[in-house]
C-alpha cells in the first residue's frame, strides 16, 4: 500500500485509518500525513 512520503504518482487516496481522501495530480507529489488523523497508510481509489 502507498505510505506517506512515497511518491506513488497520480490519483485519488484514501487513509486507511478514517477514511479522509486526498488527491496527487502530479507524478511528483509526496503523499502526505492524513489531514484529518495524521494517518500514514492510503489506499488506491482512483
Ligand atoms: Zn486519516
């Protein structure tokens, strides 16, 4: 799974922890801590 502070490039994320989505729309974006929850583990949603 995507991890914050890996580049896993473009899409639509969403933490494992709450369930807070955010969205890289460049290949070069970090993913960052959950905003909401400071959670560090995402899943793929789009
Ligand atoms: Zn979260």
């Amino acid at each position: 799974m995507p991890r914050t502070g890996e580049k896993p490039g473009k899409g639509t994320y969403k933490c494992r922890n709450c369930g807070v989505e955010v969205t890289l729309d460049d290949d070069n974006d970090t993913l960052p801590p959950c905003p909401s929850c400071d959670g560090t583990e995402w899943d793929k949603v789009g």
